[in-house]
C-alpha cells in the first residue's frame, strides 16, 4: 500500500473517532477566556469605564505620567499611543478615547517588577480626549492629551 494513502487512512480514521467522540458528548469544547470586565468595556461614559474596570472613578491628576500621541492623526483607524508611569508599583496603564462609542480601549496590568510602559494602536471615532489612567497603591492617576482625527478610524 502506498506510505501516503496509509497516512491519509490514518488521519481520516483519527479525525472520524475524534467526531464521534464530540457528537456522543465524550468529549465537550470549552472556550478558556480570561476574566475580563465586560460592562467597563461596554460603558459609553469615561467615569462608568473606569468604575467597572478599576473599582473606582477617583482620579487625580498627574505630572508623572507621560502620554505621547500625535497632535493630529491623519487616520484614525491607527493612532499610536505610548504611556509611560514613573509612579512607583505602577499595578495598571488603562487607555480610554472620551468620544468612542466606548471609551475603554485597554487595560495593561503589570507584575511586581514591570516596568511602567505601554506603546500601542488605538482606534478613534472623531477628535477627543486620550486618557491614561494608572493604578498604583490602590489609587487611581491620570493624564489626558487632545488628539484631532482628520478621517474617523470607528466607521466614521
């Protein structure tokens, strides 16, 4: 018998039990998802997202943060973002776009020893306000930084 047609009878025979298997309920597919916060992710407001993600919506201002965007993205579909935290046990970076149909865009957690920074993409409907909220010590710090969209990246 041919090695390749022995190989495809092989595989054919395997995928076939593996189907019976399934359609018997031997064997059951179950998605694995991290824990994640679904009503901050679907919060239209900035103070709701941060209240379902992080616990609270007490922010204070901070000059230790450090958020560059450009001043103007011509597109925005692809906005670069970075953030930076000197603030010490730096828990959490989270990004929120003010005038996106949902704010929070993402929440970067980091161990004990990570360093503070996050450089990413985001996408933005329309101009806003790009916020960085971290988290250190159980206590919220932000900064926000206006960015002009010149061609909407969230359908518009």
């Amino acid at each position: 018998m041919n090695n390749k047609r022995r190989s495809f009878m092989k595989s054919s025979a395997a995928a076939g039990a593996f189907g019976i298997a399934v359609s018997a309920g031997l064997i059951t597919p179950r998605a694995v998802l991290a824990a994640w916060p679904k009503a901050a992710f679907e919060a239209k407001e900035v103070n709701a997202a941060v209240q379902g993600s992080l616990g609270s919506s007490a922010m204070t201002d901070s000059s230790d943060i450090t958020l560059k965007a450009p001043e103007i993205a011509e597109n925005g579909a692809v906005v670069p973002i970075t953030v930076t935290s000197k603030i010490p046990n730096t828990e959490s970076i989270s990004l929120l776009i003010s005038k996106n149909p949902t704010p929070l865009t993402a929440v970067f957690k980091f161990g004990s020893n990570a360093e503070g920074f996050v450089s990413t993409r985001v996408k933005m409907s329309k101009t806003s306000d790009v916020i960085a909220v971290v988290k250190s010590g159980g206590k919220l710090f932000s900064t926000k930084l206006a960015v002009k969209v010149t061609i909407g990246g969230c359908g518009g």
